[in-house]
C-alpha cells in the first residue's frame, strides 16, 4: 500500500476517534435559527455562482 493511502487511512481515524464523525447534532438549527437544507439543496440553489 502507498505511504500516502497509510497517511490518509492513519489521519481518517484519528479524526473519528477524535470525534469528527459523531453523529448529526440540532446545533445548527439553535445557533441560527434556521433549518439545516441538504448539500443537494445548496447546489440547486447555488449552482448558478459556479
């Protein structure tokens, strides 16, 4: 295996056992108020400024 798929494998889970691939939180909604909208979503509505 490449050095560089180790490096990639070796930093992916440190990032999870660090907690970065913890479950979907309401954050979002309380901090702003709003309703998170799907990445699929944001494209759509973003696709123009591309």
């Amino acid at each position: 295996m490449p050095g560089w798929v180790v490096d990639a494998l070796v930093d992916y889970v440190r990032f999870c056992i660090e907690g970065g691939a913890a479950p979907a939180t309401d954050d979002f909604e309380k901090l702003t108020g709003k309703a998170p909208i799907s990445y699929e979503q944001f494209v759509r509505d973003h696709a123009a400024q591309f």
